[in-house]
C-alpha cells in the first residue's frame, strides 16, 4: 500500500510536470549530460599578456588570462575539453630568438599548456618557421597529442604521430580531427625537411579519418588551422573549412584558425567557431547529450578575455618566468641573459636627433600610407645596402610605427619592424616589378569627383600596401586598379619593360605573394642569415646618431588637395 507522503509527493511532481508543461518550459531529464568544449587558436606565444615591443602589459589577451577563465568553467562543469588549433610557438621574442633556439630547455610554450590541461592541439603553419626537426624537438614536450591528418612524413606516417584522438572524459568520448592549411609550402618551402613532407587536402584527410574512428566516437570534432574560405587554392579548396564539412556528412563541430577572425556562424548545417589571436578570445561549445550520449542540443559563443585578470599561477611558472624576463631583457639591450632585473630601458641602440614619422594629415590614416616618410626610407635603404639590390619593398609596419627624437632602443626598432622577415633577393624585369607595384597599391580604392578623402580595400590588409625604394613613381587614384604605376624612373631614365633588375624583398613577401600571385618568374638567388629587424639595429647603432631623411620617390596623384607631396 502507497504511503500518504509518497502519494503527496507523486502528486506534486505530476503538478509541476503539467505547469511546466502549461507555459511551455523545455523539461530537461536528469538523465541529459551537460558538457562543455573550449577551444583557443593563434595565441603565438603570448603567454604572459604582453607586448615586447612597446614592452607594456595588455589588458585582454594571453594565455594567463584563458587559464583564469578555463579554470572558471572547469569549477561549474566537471566535464570540459581543452583543445587548440595551432599556431602557438611563434609569435614573440620570447619564442623566436630565445625560448626556440635553446635546444635543451623546457619551452615556456609547452610548460604552460601541459598546466593548463590541453587534451590536444593542432598543427599550425607557423610550427614550420623553424626547421622540422626544431619544431618537432619542441613540439615533443606536450603532454597531449599534436595532430596533423593532412602532414605526412617520408614514409607516409603522420609527421606527428597522429592526425586524430579521441579523449573519453566522464563516459563522453570526443574525436578530435586535426588539419592545417596545405599552403605551407608556400611560406617555409625552404625550411629543412619541409619539402620532404607532404601536406594534404584537408577535406580528404578528414574522410579518412572518419572512416578510421567510425563510430568509437560521441561527437566528432573538425580543428581546421585554416578559414572558412580558401586562401590560395580557389578551385579545389584543399584549404577551406567550408569544404571540408560540405564534402563530409557527420562533422558536429568545426573550429577554424589561422585567419585571426571571429567566427560564430554555422557552415553547411556544422556549427563553426574561430576566434582572433593573442589569446584575446576563447570559443566556447556547449552541449547537451541524451543518456545514449546522442547530441539533443549545441550552442556556441566567443568569450572576450577583457574582463579576466591574468591566471598568476601560470606567470609563476618557473620557465615561464625566466624566459619573460630574459625577453624584456632582450628588447631593452637586445641580451637575453638570465637575470632578475626588468626594471629601466637599459642600453639604447643609437639616438635620433628628430622624429621619423610626421603628424598625420587625415585623421586615422598613418602619413606612411600617404607619402614618403622618413621612417620607411630608413627601412628601405637598410634593405638596399644590405641586399645590395637595385630596388626594394617594405610596409609600414602598424599605423603607429615611429622613431622618436632621443635614445633609440631594440624596443623601438620592434615598434618599427616587428616581422621576424629574412630578407630575399630575385632578379626581375621592368614589367614585372611594374606587376608587383601595381599589386601593392590595389590597396586603395579608386578616387571618384566628390571624394572627401583616400579609402583603403578592406580585402587587402594595410601590411601588404608595400611601398618602392630606388625607383621614382606616381601612384594615380584616379585610374583603376592595374593601371595606377606612372612615371617609373630608375637611375634618371624611364624604366623599361625587358630591363633586368636586383629586387630585395622579406622572405615572406617572396613566399606568401610575389610566387603564388606569380608577379615574377625569377627564384630568389640569394637570402640573409640576419633578420631585417636585426640589420635596422646593426645599422643605427653603426650610423648613431640618425637624422630622418626623406628622398620623396613616390606620390600620389589623381587626387584632389589631399597629398603635397612632391619629387
């Protein structure tokens, strides 16, 4: 016989269920399981939350301040995965000059994501800035696995040693497939071991690796270090992560990468993620799973770091500690030795007697975008005498690069050059350094009667509005895009389409566009060992003090009133 308190309580429940029921509220089994799936991408090494270059802290990006807020989700749910996708030991002085090139330390990297309990990682391009076998010996340190389904070795394997995992937490098992941009090739071909891997179509990747895991997994997750939309191969995609959910069914998450871009949308019916680099933004997947682990429910959202104060159980670190200082040590008087002291400039490169960058005339637009300026001549003629080249190229390197009258330190010369670029030299035709200019200011967008001001291409970042030393040049507005380069001297006289030329460019300048936008059909024939960063600081400091001096060879024209320039 049912008790009276049991029969009340049964009625209670039975009331509640048809309220519930009456205004339509979702009821959620006790038998639905709530997870959650971070994921980070392109923090480039900025552990710490720091600019070396300014040498200032940031107040919204670093892998101190994802620690805060990963730890905070890891309180409210007991079942959350961690996974990365890519681009994570380049990006700083930290990494590239000291941290990289120290073969037999713990990489503060490496450190710092085992403590923060990653459960995989994706390969990224910028691993391959270094040769393989650095990337591998650093890469080796991670306490979860690094995939690459798409990267191969010699013998076929995965370069990594795997290209898909799946983690079983709290009875969920998740299938992590990783990919990365084909296209690395293109960027560090000449790295050793680079051109002895072979690096596959991601979509095609993936469908074998969804035959190979079958049906062991809950939820298959897709980290893509690429964006949604190819970057050089237009026709076959091999390096889209639209195509790689439109060519396999059965994909329940993608993360993107690579692109620096937020991304909350959903692609082909997959709900894809992406968030922008620094560690400013983590993506956050939550789900609902039924008792049989089946996917009822998935919602996304990107979580701005601004409100998080850095984790400093992970600043303490030991090896992160140390390398941070031996940063700030660097870009103070460009020595990484071990020490406690961060405090005070230390040595200067050289002095300036007078500011390089003049006052902008357009309110938001650099005068390095405009005209000539001081600041670019001194990078492009450290390239010409370096290079010994005929002509060179550069971009000005963010809108707020400059030299200040006074004490020039290797802080400085990174607010001016940060690009960790060797320098290349090719020979070229007139017509096709004609080629390479016109592709450098399709940049701007064309000037029309009525125009108030210069307007830039959204589609065409301002760091590849590259600008022209050793030749003089007219940059027409008015004309449309192809057409703009008038005028162009060399030595005095007009150049000529068949004469042959030295061309210095960055190395990535080289990889990234002169050869798959096929402007010139030369090879580079020679490259420094030194980085251009480095060659500016030899040259201050050989040349101390420095006064701005400007040549004006370039101007633009077919606009009205807004540059006076003139040659």
């Amino acid at each position: 016989m049912v008790s009276f308190r049991k029969y009340m309580i049964a009625a209670l429940v039975a009331a509640a269920a048809l309220l519930l029921a009456a205004y339509d509220y979702p009821v959620t089994p006790d038998t639905d399981k709530h997870i959650v799936i971070l994921a980070t991408s392109d923090m480039h090494a900025n552990i710490w939350g720091y600019s070396y270059g300014s040498v200032t802290e940031s107040t919204n990006s670093g892998m101190a301040r994802l620690y805060t807020y990963i730890e905070k989700i890891r309180e409210e749910n007991p079942t959350v995965f961690l996974i990365d996708g890519g681009d994570e030991i380049q990006g700083n002085v930290m990494t590239d000059i000291l941290a990289n090139k120290a073969p037999n330390n713990e990489h503060p990297v490496m450190t710092a994501m085992n403590y923060m309990g990653y459960d995989a990682m994706t390969l990224g391009n910028h691993e391959f800035d270094w040769d393989i076998d650095t990337m591998t010996r650093i890469l080796h340190q991670a306490k979860f696995p690094i995939l690459g389904a798409n990267v191969r070795n010699s013998a076929g394997e995965p370069l990594t040693g795997q290209g898909w995992t799946i983690i079983s937490r709290n009875g969920i098992r998740l299938a992590v497939i990783g990919v990365c941009t084909p296209d690395i090739p293109i960027w560090n071909g000449d790295k050793e071991g680079v051109a002895q891997t072979t690096f596959e179509a991601a979509d095609v990747a993936v469908k074998r690796a969804m035959e190979e895991i079958g049906d062991r997994a809950d939820i298959v997750m897709v980290s893509a270090h690429m964006g949604q939309y190819p970057e050089y191969d237009m026709a076959g995609g091999s390096d889209s992560g639209e195509r790689i959910v439109e060519e396999n069914a059965g994909i329940d998450i993608l993360q993107l990468a690579h692109m620096h871009m937020t991304v909350n949308d959903v692609i082909s019916g997959v709900p894809a993620v992406a968030v922008r680099n620094a560690g400013r933004e983590i993506a956050r997947i939550d789900l609902t799973l039924d008792q049989d682990n089946r996917i009822k429910d998935i919602s996304t959202s990107i979580v701005d770091m601004q409100d998080y104060e850095p984790s400093e159980k992970l600043r303490k670190l030991p090896v992160v500690k140390r390398f941070h200082k031996k940063a700030i040590r660097y870009v103070r008087n460009g020595s990484g030795r071990d020490s406690d002291e961060t405090a005070g400039q230390g040595e200067p490169v050289g002095v300036a007697t007078a500011r390089f960058q003049p006052d902008n005339t357009i309110k938001g637009i650099p005068e390095g975008r405009l005209r000539d300026t001081a600041l670019m001549d001194l990078i492009l003629n450290v390239q010409l005498a370096y290079s010994g080249a005929d002509v060179t190229a550069a971009s000005l390197f963010k809108d707020t690069s400059d030299l200040q009258a006074g004490n020039i330190y290797y802080s400085d010369i990174m607010n001016i050059y940060g690009f960790d670029n060797t320098l290349v030299t090719m020979k070229v035709t007139g017509a096709e350094l004609k080629r390479y200019m016109e592709w450098a200011v399709s940049g701007y967008n064309s000037w029309k009667p009525g125009d108030t001001g210069i307007s830039f291409d959204p589609d065409h970042p301002a760091y590849l509005l590259d600008v022209f030393a050793g030749v003089d040049y007219d940059v027409n507005l008015s004309r449309p895009k192809g057409e703009r380069i008038e005028n162009v001297m060399f030595r005095g006289r007009p150049l000529k389409d068949d004469q042959v030329l030295k061309l210095a460019v960055s190395n990535y300048r080289y990889a990234s566009v002169i050869k798959p936008e096929k402007l010139a059909a030369g090879e580079a024939d020679w490259s420094s060992a030194e980085l251009i960063r480095d060659m500016i600081r030899d040259y201050i400091a050989a040349n101390s003090p420095i006064s701005p001096v400007t040549d004006n060879n370039w101007r633009i024209t077919g606009v009205d009133n807004i540059c006076s320039s003139k040659r």
